[in-house]
C-alpha cells in the first residue's frame, strides 16, 4: 500500500495514518471527502541521524514490537485490536488497528502513528525502512480476543474455518456468544451453529446495513 494512494481504497468509516520510513519532510494531508487521514513523515527527527539501514541483517523482535505498541497504544487509552509486521527490509509494513468506546477519528490515528513512531525510533527495533499504518478496525472488524465474541453478541458475524464443519468452512449469522470454547452462531434459519475455536481461521464481523440505515435516520 503507498502512503497517498493505497488509502484511497479504504471505507469512509476508517481513519487511518500512515507513517512512511525514509527521508521526507513531516508532511499532513486531510483526504476530506473520503474520511482518511494520511500522515506521511520522516522516521527520525530533525538533527538526529537517520540509522533505518544500520544493522539489516538483525533478527526483527516481533513480539517485542507488539508489547511495546500494546503499551504505547493502551498508555494513550485505546485498545490494540490487530498487529501485523509484514515484508522485508524497506518494503515491510507496520500495520495496527485501533479501537475505543466511542469510535475512532483521524486524530485518534495521528496521535497514535507519532507516538507510536517517536517510540519506535528511539528503541530502534526496527533496523531498515518501513511504512507504519495506524487504522480504525472499520465496520468489518476482525474479532480476535475471546472476549469479542461475547462483546459483540447480536452482531452479524462471518466465521471462517480450517476445517470443514458440515461440509463447509464459511459461515454467517448473529453471534451469541462463547460457551465452553465454542463460538455460537444463530445461522439465517434461526440453528445455532457452535464452532470451536480452536478450528477457526478468522472471524469478522459483517457490516448490518439495516441497522447502518436505521442508526442514520435517527442522527
């Protein structure tokens, strides 16, 4: 994904910031109708050296890069919903998804993408150059905690399974929540479907155009 043109793609219901390791003015551009946000800066300060290349072949922490944004993104109140650490070298993303009670905004993103960035630099746990994108989880939200199965009960929902579970690995419905180690979906007709976790691929929640269409009318 670039840093201006890969945004446009993204729903309107998504802010996201993009932070782009290499040398560049810290530049901030409002994409407006489209609802993104986009922040495309240097990664690393003025009058400090640059060391994006120093140390390419170092073996990348991931686990510690994820602690260390869970405590960034947490210490500034927000939930760390997804990471992902993907590419090599200067074509790797730093990709994270963040989450709050009452929704996520553009500054939201921003503040987060120069937080999280500032501390990355200083930790150097990243040695090349990367692109780091901080996002709101949008309408299709992965569920990736237990806990999101019982936070969004009611919500539609589509469950992705490794292995076929009736003769099929795709399924959508209502959750209804997580009962010992099962995943309950209410299928269209009203079966409720238990899918164990420990069979499931990826869950994701399905966006519910009529409730969308109804919450709009009443604003």
């Amino acid at each position: 994904m670039g840093p201006l043109q890969g945004s446009r793609g993204l729903p309107a219901d998504r802010g996201i910031a993009l932070t782009t390791a290499k040398s560049t003015h810290e530049l901030a551009v409002d994409l407006g109708g489209i609802g993104t946000y986009t922040l495309v800066r240097a990664c690393f300060r003025v009058g400090v050296p640059a060391h994006f290349f120093i140390g390419m072949g170092r073996a990348v922490d991931r686990d510690r890069i994820r602690l260390l944004a869970q405590q960034v993104i947490e210490g500034q109140g927000y939930e760390l919903v997804e990471f992902e650490l993907k590419g090599g070298g200067k074509h790797s993303i730093l990709r994270v998804f963040i989450d709050k009670p009452d929704g996520i905004t553009h500054k939201d993103c921003e503040l987060v993408s120069e937080q999280l960035g500032t501390v990355l630099d200083v930790e150097d746990l990243i040695p090349f150059s990367y692109t780091l994108e901080v996002s709101s989880p949008g309408l299709d939200r992965k569920l990736v905690k237990d806990s999101d199965y019982t936070r969004f009960e009611g919500k539609l929902a589509k469950v992705q399974t490794r292995i076929p579970l009736q003769n099929q690995k795709t399924f959508k419905g209502r959750l209804r929540g997580l009962q010992n180690g099962k995943v309950l979906l209410e299928l269209p007709k009203g079966d409720i479907m238990e899918i164990p976790l420990d069979v499931v691929q990826e869950s994701r929640l399905e966006v519910d155009w009529a409730e969308e269409m109804a919450r709009h009318k009443g604003e």
